[in-house]
C-alpha cells in the first residue's frame, strides 16, 4: 500500500490520533494513519497506550461529514469490532469485545480503541478513531503494561505482518461504515454485541457513575449496558468514563 491510496505513513508521532486532530483540516475522509512508534500514545481514560517501535498496529482513521446514515457515536463499536475480526482470521481463540470497545483474548488485553471529535464553532469537523492492536511485542514488552496483556504473535508463536494486518482491518472498518451508511447499525450492533459474550454473564462496572454490580441483560444499540442487580433492578450504564470487571 501507498499514500495515495488514503494511507499516511509516519516513522514516529505523539499519536496517530493527536496527528489527525492536528491535521483534521488537510487530510481527507477516509484517511488512514499508520505510525511506527508513538511517543504519547493514548487509550481510554487518559492512560498511557505502550507503543514500542515497529512491532505492533498503531492507526487512526479520520471520518469528516457529512456522515450520510453513519452515526459517528457508534465508530467505537466498529472499530472494536473489526480489530476483533482481524485477530480471529489469523486463528487467534478465546477472542472477545470487553465493554465498551477493548478487545481481549481471555483474561489478556489485545486491542483498544479511541474515538475523539473535533469541533469548530460548535459543529463537528471531525471523527478520529484510533486502533491499536498488539502484535509482536516480546514477554518483556507485554510485563511492562500495568494490565495483563498479550499480542496475536504471542498466542499463536509466529510473527504478524503489520502491512497484512493493516489491510484486513481497514478492510472491515470500512465494510462496517459502509452497511451502516446503506442499511443502518442494527446488523453491525448485533455482531457487536455476539462477540461481547457478556449476556447473562456477571460483572462489575465502575467509573464516575455509582458503581454497580449484577448480571448483563443486554446491549442496547446505542453501545450501553443494560445491568440487573441482586434486588431485581436495572441500571442502564452508558459508555464513556466507565471501566468494566468480570468477576
């Protein structure tokens, strides 16, 4: 692949997210960012996303409007959803979406996602999400993440070429934006929400919002969570400041 076909290439940047936010104004719809190495690479929350050089996926794609019958709020959901795709064609198992929009492979983080906006004058300018998804980081690497962690190479003992994993994302990030823009969300959600596996599962969520805890009900297609406790009550928990535990 080349720049002219709607991919940046950089050796390093702060981040691929930042660099599109910087750069919303020149760059055109569609476009899709690659860096090596990040030098301030971000997650959810504000946390630090570790990115050594040359060993794993950082990208951010810049959608700008207008968006037709693509709702950018649900960009998270896409983009977790196709990184949980890409990691499974190369036969990684026990892959799932943990809410809102990570993906893990057991107990093991594998892939995040960050969605930020850029607004001008009170209208959108720009949807950035970012995806970065560990592939070939050494178990020295994987330790000096604060949360259990692991990389496609890791599970299935051979290297990933980040060019071929770079392809079938796009690929199906693309392919997701385009069904929502033809036929709307509902499909997309529902793959969403299958690969979650938290239905009728037990957990724990906390974040700036009470904490609760209790069984999942259900997704709703907005991308919250629907939590039953143990007096019977439901509690609809959006997506946002909220962090999620299984217990």
């Amino acid at each position: 692949m080349h720049p002219d076909d709607g991919i940046i290439y950089l050796a390093e940047v702060d981040s691929t997210n930042s660099y599109c936010m910087r750069e919303a104004a020149s760059l055109a719809s569609g476009t899709f960012v690659v860096a090596d190495s990040q030098t301030a690479g971000r997650g959810r929350l504000g946390r630090v996303w570790h990115s050594p050089p040359g060993c794993n996926l950082y990208v951010s794609i810049i959608l700008k409007p207008p968006f037709q019958r693509l709702d950018p709020a649900v960009l998270p959901q896409i983009a977790s959803l196709a990184a949980y795709n890409t990691v499974r064609d190369y036969g990684v198992q026990d892959v799932w979406i943990k809410w809102p929009n990570d993906v893990y492979v057991g107990d093991c983080k594998l892939a995040g996602v960050l969605t930020e906006s850029r607004v001008v004058a009170g209208a959108v300018e720009a949807v950035v999400t970012g995806i970065g998804i560990n592939l070939n980081m050494s178990p020295a690497e994987l330790a000096v993440i604060d949360k259990p962690a692991t990389a496609v190479g890791a599970q299935l003992d051979r290297d990933i070429d980040r060019d071929d994993c770079l392809q079938r994302l796009a690929g199906y990030f693309n392919a997701a934006c385009a069904t929502c823009q033809s036929h709307g969300f509902e499909q997309i959600y529902a793959e969403w929400r299958d690969a979650s596996g938290l239905v009728g599962r037990r957990v724990s969520i906390t974040g700036t919002e009470a904490g609760v805890t209790g069984t999942v009900r259900q997704f709703a297609i907005d991308g919250s969570i629907v939590i039953v406790d143990e007096r019977g009550a439901s509690h609809t928990v959006r997506s946002g400041d909220l962090t999620l535990t299984l217990l």
